[in-house]
C-alpha cells in the first residue's frame, strides 16, 4: 500500500503561494485527464499518488480493496475540508476514479456481499459524487446503488445511504423520478426519523434537492409523501444546516400553485420568514460546509 500523507500536512504552506485564480470551467483536461489550474505545486503530486491507489482497487485482495478504498475515501474527505483548493483537489481525484476505471470498481464493490467491502465502497461513493460522476452513476448504475441507500440494515449504512441519495437528487427531473420510483423519497423520509444531525443534514438537503430538481410532478409526489410534515420538525431543529435546508424545501413546494395549499396548511411555511430574518447569509455561508469553498456534491 502506497504510503499518503493528508493533505492539510503535505501542502497546506504551499496552498498559500498559490496566487494565480483556477480558471472556470471542467475540472478535465482536454485530453481526458483531470487537472487544477493554478493549484499548489504538490496538488499534482497527491493526483499522481490517487491514481496509484486507484489501480490498487482492482486487486484480488479483499483486505487490500479495502484498504485502498479507506485510503481514497480519507484523501478526498480531507481534501473536500481543506481551504481555498479543497475543493478542485477532491474533484481532481473524484475525476481520476471515473477516468482510471475506478468509479467502476467501486459501483460493483457496493453490490459486494463482503460487508467491509459494501461498506467502505458506499462510504467512497458518497464522498466522490461531483457532477459528472453523478451523471456516470444515473447512467451506468442507478437501480442498485438506490437500492443499497436505501437499505436499513445498520445506522451507519442509512446514514451514507442518504448522503448518496441526496446527491441522486440533484442530477435530473428524470432521475428524481427513478428514485422515488425505487423508494429513495420513502427512505429519506424513514431517515428523517434518526437522530443524529448528520443523518438529518443529508435527509434536509435531499429533501431540498428533490424540490428543486424535480419538478412539478416530484413535488406533487412530496406532497403525497407527506414530506412538508417531516420537514416541519427539522426546521424547528438546532443545527442551522438542517434548518437551513428544510426552509428552503419548504419555500421551493410553497412556489408550486397545485400544491401551495398543502404546504401552508402544514404549518411548515411559517418557519420559513424567521429563519430567514435571523440568519446572516454571509456567515451562515462560512460555517456551512457544503457553501464555504462550493463542494459541488449535495446541496445548494
């Protein structure tokens, strides 16, 4: 196993020395290979080093698959945390996985009937969902990856199964509907019953994803779902992320027309002004992980 150093240790004072601005635009080359412009000179160094660990996954080993997907999993956790290019760092690697062949691995590993396997797979999986993977997943492997975030068989598994499926929400009207047509709303809905705040962060933004990338025909389904009364108590709840999420699913149904009534009726609706009026959007921005540098995987 090739050894890695986290990344705010290797390359945090030269993340500093980086002064010119990454350009808009694809986080892949033209050439299909992915790249940050105008990152630190180790960003490169860490890409190089992913992609060898990637190559590891296709091992025979089950501890060593393991091992390599630990490894991936805590390289781009660390890099989504870090400052300033945090976030074209975890995209890079989450690039290279789909581009080396990777993604692919990991999409059957979460079929595996090895539970340590399963597991670490799905946890990667939910880490790496960028846009484009997420585009990859609808395509290649959507029924058996809702099938798995659906899955309640042990809490740390419905917790990374509605990380996933809050992603899956924010791909496509069309995806939104093969979701809830496999039972990705009843399961986050189900989620929104636990009591950790992560748990609930992911049940609040997937509620908020499927509102807005649905369309009229999934809010509807919300409706009958009866999502708006379980909205209702994570907006009352004391982390500002799951508020935050739960209000704007809230304002996104009440824009409905065919549904508006329903929503008010809820009483959910009138949690949504004093949020609002109490919350500075700037701040909230800076202590909110999903907005402080973009992650460009669940939420807004």
């Amino acid at each position: 196993m090739v050894k890695w150093t986290p990344w705010p240790v290797l390359g945090y004072a030269a993340l500093k020395k980086g002064k010119q601005k990454k350009q808009k635009g694809s986080h892949v080359t033209s050439e299909g290979q992915p790249a940050v412009q105008g990152g630190p000179p180790r960003m490169d160094s860490t890409i190089s080093l992913a992609k060898d660990v990637i190559g590891q996954l296709k091992q025979d080993s089950t501890e060593k698959v393991v091992e390599a997907t630990q490894q991936l999993y805590r390289m781009v956790d660390d890099a989504w945390s870090t400052p300033k290019y945090g976030r074209d760092l975890a995209c890079s690697i989450s690039d290279a996985l789909r581009l080396e062949g990777g993604l692919d691995v990991v999409l059957a590993n979460c079929k595996s009937e090895d539970r340590a396997v399963q597991l670490n797979s799905a946890r990667l999986l939910e880490q790496i969902m960028t846009a484009d993977n997420r585009d990859y997943v609808a395509k290649r492997g959507l029924g058996s990856v809702v099938r798995l975030a659906c899955s309640r068989k042990e809490p740390t598994l419905l917790q990374i199964g509605m990380g996933i499926l809050e992603n899956l929400f924010k791909h496509s009207e069309e995806t939104c509907t093969k979701v809830i047509d496999w039972g990705g709303l009843q399961a986050v809905i189900y989620g929104c019953r636990m009591s950790d705040n992560i748990t609930l962060r992911h049940c609040a933004s997937a509620l908020a994803n499927c509102a807005m990338y649905g369309g009229p025909a999934n809010q509807q389904r919300m409706i009958e779902f009866h999502a708006c009364e379980w909205l209702f108590p994570l907006a009352f709840n004391n982390d500002n992320s799951i508020r935050y999420y739960a209000c704007l699913a809230i304002a996104v149904l009440a824009a409905n027309q065919d549904i508006e009534r329903a929503v008010a009726t809820s009483g959910t609706l009138d949690l949504v002004e004093p949020f609002v009026s109490t919350h500075d959007p700037g701040e909230f921005g800076k202590s909110d992980k999903a907005h402080s540098q973009g992650d460009l995987r669940g939420g807004w």
